[in-house]
DNA sequence: TCTGGGGTCCTAGGACCC
DNA sequence: TCTGGGGTCCTAGGACCC
C-alpha cells in the first residue's frame, strides 16, 4: 500500500503558519516577478480566483474580495517542506520525497495496523509540530494514492484520510473522478478521451490496452494499469540525478543594455554551477537563451539560443560562465527589450568520470578545492557573499517581488517577534 | 507597467554504420 | 519486372508533472 501526503494550498499555508491573522481569510501567493497566481487558499477558491490569474487583471478583484497577496517566498516554502519531510520520514523511512509539498510512503509492511488510524496520527503529527495541513490518500498503487488523496480532499476535508482497498471503495472513487483529474492524464489526452466517450477514471479502466497503447504511449497504458491495481511505479527513495539543469528569470523590468544580460547570464551559469556541484556532477553543454516579451505586441520580438559545447565537462562556475558569455555575445542584438533570459546545461556525467580520467588536467584539483571553499564561505555567511565579478552588484534586472514575507526560519533577522 | 520556473519520458525521423 | 537488412545515435517536438 502507497500512501500520497500532500500540503493542502502548501504555499498559502506557509504563509499562514506565522501570521494567524490570516486564518479564514482568501490569501493568493504569486509567482515570481509578481506575475500569476500559483497558489490560493480554500477562500481564495471559494469567491473565484482561477489558478494562473495575472495579478494585475485580478487587482480590482482582491480589493472587492479583501485577498491578501503574497510574492513568493521560496526560502520560506523550501525550509517549511523541509520540516514537514522530517516528521515524516519519524513515521517510516520508507519515503520518498516527490516535490515541494507531497511525498510518497511505502507502508506494504504495516500489516498488522490499523493504516487509516496510522495516517490521521500522521496528519495530526504534522499540522502539530509545523503548522501545515495534510491530506493523505491511501491506495495499493501510486496512481491510485494519488486519486485518493484528491478524493480525500475534495468529500473528506474533515477527515483528510481516505483509504481505497476493497472492489467497493475503489468503483466508488474511480466513478466519481473526472478523467483529467487522474495522475498522468493532461489537457490533451483529457480533450482526446472525452471525446471517445472517457469521461471518468473508471470509464478509462473499461477501455482497451491496445487501444489505451496506440493512442497514449507506453506511459498512458501504464496509468491504466495503475487505475485497475497492476503497480507499475515503485518507491524511489534516493532521487536520480538531473539530466539538465535550468536556471531562467523573467526580469523586473525591461532590458536593453548588453552589460545587464551579461550580468545575469553569468549570474544564472553560476547557480547552474552551484547546482551540478551539489548533484556531484558535470556538464558538457552549455545552453544560453534570450527573449524578448511575446505580450508587448507594441515591441520587436527576438527569440535565440546558442549551444556550446565545453571543451572538459565542468561544474566551475567561471568556466561555465565563460561559455554562457561566449554564446550571448553571439546571439544579442542591440536595439530589443529584453524580457527574459536562461542557461541550461545538460550532458551531465558523475564528476568522478572526469576525474578518474587519464588526461586529467592539473587546474581541476585547484578549481575544485577553490569551488568548495566558496560553497562553503556561502552555505555559511550567506549566498552570492563570494562571487563573481561579472555577476554584478546592483542586480538592476533582478525580480519584482513587492509582497514577500519575512524568512521567518531561515534569516536571524527576520525572526518573529511575540510583544506580550 | 504588468502574464513563472524547473523538470521527466516517449516517439518519429534523419544521419550514419556495417 | 527488379534496387538488402539490421542496427545506433541524436534531435525536435509533444505529452506529462509539480
């Protein structure tokens, strides 16, 4: 049996746990730069507010409705999860953390409990010891866990447990779910399946294996299986490592200067690096991309990336942020707003690859030793506080964040005060 | 003024190999 | 009339997830 533990609205309730003025009120959190709607408390679904609403098409709408809004605060989410995580993991090591706010347990071996009491103690635990509401769904396969979960918080809010075993509760929950809201089962293929008549979880597990096959690829017939009991994905405890690594910003305002993209190009290669460093890995390629804003019709529009490959495969950030200047340079033109601009490196390998090889050069060791005392400078006194020049100092294209909340957990100095 | 960021897997088709 | 058979690797694009 899986069990799927997921933060009921985890952003906005993050939010709530150190401001209980809060409680029972609409809340949104925006994503970042302030842009769209990403998360909403249950208030803030109740008078409307749609998942990705543009804040600014919205503004007269929170007024009405008095939605308090937050930028996003990933320091705040990120240390939160953690926590959550923790407790968690007191309860069976069995786990497997799937993202942010949701994790996956294995709980196949507790035979001899009671497995709801076991998971109302779990959801308890949590909201005790960090504030943050669960919802867990229980089901023989993950899929299924996942189609509890939602169950249980759709029709059980109170109870925020629900457990599908036997034939009868698992048609109960199959006929009452909409086919899109089944893991695995996007937009396209809830368009496609609706209109060969699928307009439920359990009308998809009547339909054909072939059929299911040829028409939704190997990952849609697995979901089939899923649906009807067959278990087809496993725990995955210890997460593989990335195959690429992204790291893009949309600016807080327009750029035109090539100095201020060359800026954050560097600055975007060297979080690659920090990245890769800490997946103890390399990359081989190096992706850098610029564009302009697609929703400024008024505006010249420019799309480019350029590919480099690196002549060792590295994770130092000066070398990779090197290349990322090297590309840019050749795809900037002079004369277009800037909205937004990313590095992406893939051909990831192990670090150990490189340096078992043969024609290892002696800058690696230095390079290395000298990126680890950086990090560790870094994790200590703050990030960014050793960095590289050409990362700039006054970051004029960084984000716009207007409505971040204090890191309550993470900065000293943001602590909560109690005034009694 | 203003519209996020970071991933995965699968398939088809082209280039190339013997 | 008629033009082999069996592979691999890479990339782009489309689907999905949070």
């Amino acid at each position: 049996m899986f069990a799927l533990v997921d933060c009921n609205n985890f952003y906005a309730s993050c939010e709530r746990v150190f401001n209980p003025k809060m409680e029972g009120k609409p809340i949104v959190v925006l994503s970042n730069n302030d842009g769209c709607v990403i998360a909403r408390s249950n208030e803030a679904k109740a008078v409307g507010v749609p998942m990705g609403a543009p804040a600014f098409e919205y503004e007269e709408m929170f007024a009405k409705n008095k939605v308090q809004v937050f930028s996003s605060n990933y320091a705040l989410y990120g240390d939160m999860s953690d926590r959550v995580m923790q407790v968690l993991s007191r309860f069976t090591p069995e786990i497997e953390i799937y993202s942010i706010d949701e994790a996956f347990l294995d709980l196949t071996t507790f035979t001899l409990y009671d497995i709801e009491k076991y998971c109302a103690n779990i959801r308890n635990t949590v909201k005790q010891e960090t504030g943050i509401p669960v919802s867990i769904g229980i089901a023989p396969t993950k899929t299924l866990a996942k189609l509890a979960n939602k169950y249980a918080k759709k029709r059980k809010k109170d109870i925020g447990v629900h457990l599908l075993r036997t034939t009868e509760q698992l048609k109960e929950a199959l006929t009452n779910s909409e086919i899109g809201d089944v893991w695995g089962i996007g937009g396209q293929y809830t368009k496609f399946l609706k209109k060969h008549n699928i307009n439920t979880a359990f009308d998809f597990t009547l339909a054909n294996e072939q059929w299911v096959r040829k028409n939704l690829n190997v990952t849609g017939l697995k979901t089939l299986k899923e649906l009807k009991g067959t278990p087809c994905y496993h725990l995955e405890q210890t997460p593989p490592a990335k195959k690429g690594i992204c790291t893009s910003r949309s600016f807080g305002a327009l750029v035109k200067d090539y100095g201020l993209l060359e800026e954050s190009v560097a600055t975007f290669a060297s979080r690659c690096s920090e990245k890769l460093r800490k997946q103890h890995s390399v990359a081989s390629v190096l992706q850098v991309f610029v564009h302009t804003n697609p929703f400024r019709e008024q505006d010249a529009q420019y799309f480019n990336s350029k590919s480099i490959t690196l002549p060792v495969p590295t994770n130092v950030s000066f070398e990779l942020a090197k290349a990322a200047i090297m590309g840019l340079k050749i795809i900037y033109r002079k004369g277009y707003n800037f909205k937004k601009a990313g590095v992406i490196v893939t051909g990831i390998v192990p670090e150990q690859s490189v340096q078992l090889n043969i024609f290892e050069n002696p800058k690696f060791a230095k390079n290395k030793s000298v990126m680890q005392s950086i990090d560790k400078i870094n994790r200590t006194m703050g990030r960014d506080k050793v960095r590289l020049s050409v990362m700039g100092f006054d970051r004029k294209w960084k984000l716009r964040q207007e409505k971040k909340s204090p890191c309550y957990t993470t900065r000293w100095s943001e602590l909560l005060t109690i005034t009694v």
